[in-house]
C-alpha cells in the first residue's frame, strides 16, 4: 500500500511533446539572461510541475557552473536530460536555442547589411554605445558569488587572477585564451603545492593543450576560422556568457577583419536583446563571415560541446562536482574570466566614435548600475536614443 502511494505521488515523465513546447516557449521568452532563465526553468521544473526536487534543481545549477560554455544552455539540456534522457536532452536544448537563433539572424540581415536604412544604423550605434556599460554590469553581478565561492586558500590569489583577466582583455586580443588557461593551470599548481595533492600530473578535463590553443588561435582565415573561433565560445565561456566578448571582438575584428568595431557592438548588443543564450552572438559574427551558412555553422559548432558535455558526462557529474582538480582549475579559470568581462568594456567603449555615443554609454551605465534596470530595457532605451539624435540630424558612426 506505501508503494502504492509512493508511486501515485511520483509527478508523471513528461513526454517529449511537452519538453518541445515547454522548452520551446522558455527559448522564445526568455530575455534577460542567465539568471531568467534559471528562473524560469526552476518556475517549470520544480514549483509548477514538480518533475524536480528544489535539491536536485540546485545541483544541476552546480553542476552546469563547473563546465566550461554557456551554463542556462546546459541547464535547459541537462534538466531534460533528467526527465527524458538523450532524446530529451537533444529535443529540449534545441527548443531552448533555435528560437532565439532565427530572430538573432534575422535582425544580423538587418542590421550588418552593406547599406542598412539610416534609422536603423542609428538603433545600432545608440544600442552599440551602451554595449560596454552593459559588460561591466554583467561582471560586477557575478563578482560577489565569485568571491563567496573561493576558497580561504584562494582569496590571496583570486584578485590576481581578476587583474589579470582585465588586463588581458584590453592587450592580449586571441591570446586571452591562454591567459584564461594559464590562471587555471596556475591555480592547480598552488593547489598542489600548498596541499601536496594532484600529484600524479594529470590535467583537468576543460584545459586544453596550449600547442592545440596556439595553432588554432593562429589559423588563416575561411571556415577554418570561423569554426576555431566557435569553438573557443563553446569550450571557453568561464564565469557567464559575456566573456567570450573580447575573444570573438579580436578575431571577428582586428584578426579576420568579418566586421567593423561598430557592426561588432550591434553584434554583442543583439546577443542581449534577443532571447535565449547570450551565446547567440556568435550567430551574428558567423553571419558576418559567411551569410545564414555561417551563422548556422559558428552557432553549431558553439553549442555542440554544452550538448556533449551533458550527453556524455551527465551520468558522472555527482564525481566532477567532487573533483578536486577541476575545483582548483575553475578557482583560477573563474576570477581571470570575470576580469576578462571587466576588461572587454575597454576596447568596447574605445569603439565608439562619436561625442553623443559617449553619453548613451555613460546614461546606460547609470540605468544598469545604479537605477538597476535590465538589460533589454536598457539596450532598447539607447537604440531609441539613437533614432532621436540621428532623427535631429546628429552624425552617425561610419
């Protein structure tokens, strides 16, 4: 008779029916980041439908903040891993993504077209001029759980490791990547030294070689490329989506030269406007490469190791949560790639070129950090800045 009840008592599987629709509709109307659509994944899986304890909700959230690439991506797969296994975990990842994937290349049709309408370079050089306010609120909302996290045997070396990634983000351009390594590798040296453990010179699972890092960061230009630097923003977005940032700017930018600096601000700013992971910028840096072919393509390759991550390593996560190598590598890896995010607000703001673009940025900065306004509503206050001032005949950035 207990089992009787216990069984009765037990929420329903979902189907896959209901992963693709319930999952979809978080993809559509998900704006606002990570943190909605942690929110709104919990509202589902735990409160409304009960298909996860409130206990297993926060340990997928743990468990998604110690892999490399974009966590509410790999939240949105691993929670539907739980419920429907691989098949669930493919159908509910992708609901999660297209959405937000086709309307972000959309509006790069728009707005990184050869001769876009005046007013809509205007919406974004106003939305582009707050891009860099937007990145330092992003770093300065993870700072406090990142400092929470580390450990006393870490607090010394955890603002070394923060300078470190800003600075990097301002000078090193492609070579962020090894910065972003180095601090976690370092740390796992500190580690060993100071705790004698890790001695049997293994390497975390998320590091990859440096001789892989450098030849890729010194690939040619082509598909080859784009493909390389997808799979830096799907393997290497420790601590928050916004820290592939400088690393897409400096090869869509400075080293392949897909974009211009202000199309590039556009770029990051659609990535914030539109629903679904922040990651969908990459989307729009494809598109600028290679057309639809290339958005698709770079979005691909982004976010296959998030799916491969869960698929292959779901069963094991209780162990990598336990491991404390890949503890000590993310305790260096982690603070670097929040600087990283400080750091990339630099050579964003360094991108704008007119006076008035300067205010938006510094009217942004005062509605993300002190009034606390969202992102959307700020990204969308500053396109319409910049409608008005073009509209008055103010000069727009070539």
């Amino acid at each position: 008779m207990d089992l009787t009840r216990r069984a009765a008592a037990m929420p329903t599987r979902p189907s896959l029916a209901t992963v693709l629709r319930e999952w979809g509709r978080i993809g559509c109307l998900g704006f606002g980041g990570p943190p909605t659509h942690i929110a709104m994944f919990r509202q589902l899986c735990v409160a409304d439908r009960g298909w996860l304890t409130a206990h297993e909700f926060e340990d997928a959230i743990a468990a998604c903040n110690l892999l490399p690439g974009p966590a509410s991506t790999q939240l949105s797969i691993y929670c539907a891993w739980r419920l429907r296994g691989r098949g669930g975990a493919l159908v509910g990842g992708l609901a999660f993504i297209v959405p937000g994937l086709v309307v972000i290349l959309a509006l790069a049709a728009l707005f990184l077209a050869g001769s876009p309408p005046r007013w809509v370079r205007a919406a974004g050089a106003g939305a582009g001029a707050a891009v860099a306010a937007v990145a330092m609120h992003a770093a300065v909302g993870l700072l406090p759980a990142s400092w929470k996290r580390a450990k006393a045997i870490n607090r010394v070396r955890w603002p070394l490791y923060l300078a470190a990634g800003t600075a990097g983000a301002a000078t090193l351009g492609p070579w962020l990547v090894l910065l972003l390594l180095g601090c976690g590798l370092a740390e796992l040296a500190a580690r060993r030294v100071l705790l004698g453990r890790g001695a049997d010179g293994s390497r975390p699972a998320s590091a990859l070689p440096a001789p892989v890092v450098a030849a890729g960061a010194a690939t040619g230009g082509g598909l080859l490329a784009l493909v390389w630097v997808a799979v830096k923003v799907g393997l290497l977005s420790y601590g928050g989506g916004f820290v592939i940032i400088p690393l897409m700017r400096a090869d869509a930018v400075d080293h392949y030269h897909w974009m211009s600096a202000a199309q590039f601000l556009n770029a990051v700013a659609l990535g914030q406007i539109t629903p679904g992971p922040v990651v969908h910028t990459v989307a729009a840096v494809g598109y600028a490469a290679g057309g639809v072919g290339g958005g698709l393509l770079a979005a691909a390759v982004a976010f296959a190791p998030s799916f491969a991550f869960i698929l292959v390593g779901g069963p094991h996560f209780d162990r990598l949560r336990a491991n404390p190598r890949m503890r000590a590598f993310l305790d260096g890896a982690g603070p670097a790639a929040l600087g990283a995010i400080l750091g990339s607000a630099i050579p964003l703001a360094l991108a704008l070129r007119e006076p008035w673009q300067f205010a938006v940025l510094a009217g942004a900065a005062i509605l993300l950090l002190a009034a606390r306004r969202g992102v959307v509503l700020t990204l969308l206050a500053a396109a319409l800045a910049g409608v008005i001032i073009a509209a008055a005949g103010g000069p727009l950035p070539t």
